[in-house]
C-alpha cells in the first residue's frame, strides 16, 4: 500500500510514449505551444518536443497529452 500512495503522490516527471501518443506526468509549465514543437519545463529544466502536426489531446494542470507524429523528445 506504501508503494501505491509514493506513486500517485510523486512529483517525478514521467512520459509515457505510446501509440503515436506522449503523455507527459507532473511538468511545471508550458513554454510554447505549436504544431511541430512544444516545449515544457520540469525544476528549471526544458523538455523539448518536436513532430509533426502536433495536438493536445488532454490538458490538465499537470498532466498533457500530445498526439502527431513525434520526432524527438529532448530532456
């Protein structure tokens, strides 16, 4: 149960890359926003994400969902 309660209070960014889809947990802040990048911050740090038309599927305080055809993720 210990385990399970660490989980879902992490503040640890997560991405989860599946089906053409990037699911980007616990981030601080959008940066830019556009159909081919889209750049987050995480403490400071940037996340980049570069693609083709590139959408947001959900979009939550902490939480981003990113369809398209993604490239590259650069941390």
């Amino acid at each position: 149960m210990k385990k399970i309660k660490e989980f879902i209070n992490s503040k640890q960014l997560r991405l989860n890359y599946i089906d053409n889809k990037l699911n980007v947990v616990n981030y601080d802040e959008i940066v830019l926003l556009t159909d081919e990048k889209i750049i987050l911050t995480k403490d400071k740090k940037v996340i980049i994400i570069k693609g083709l038309n590139l959408t947001l599927l959900k979009l939550l305080e902490e939480e981003i969902l990113i369809n398209g055809s993604i490239k590259t993720i650069e941390l």
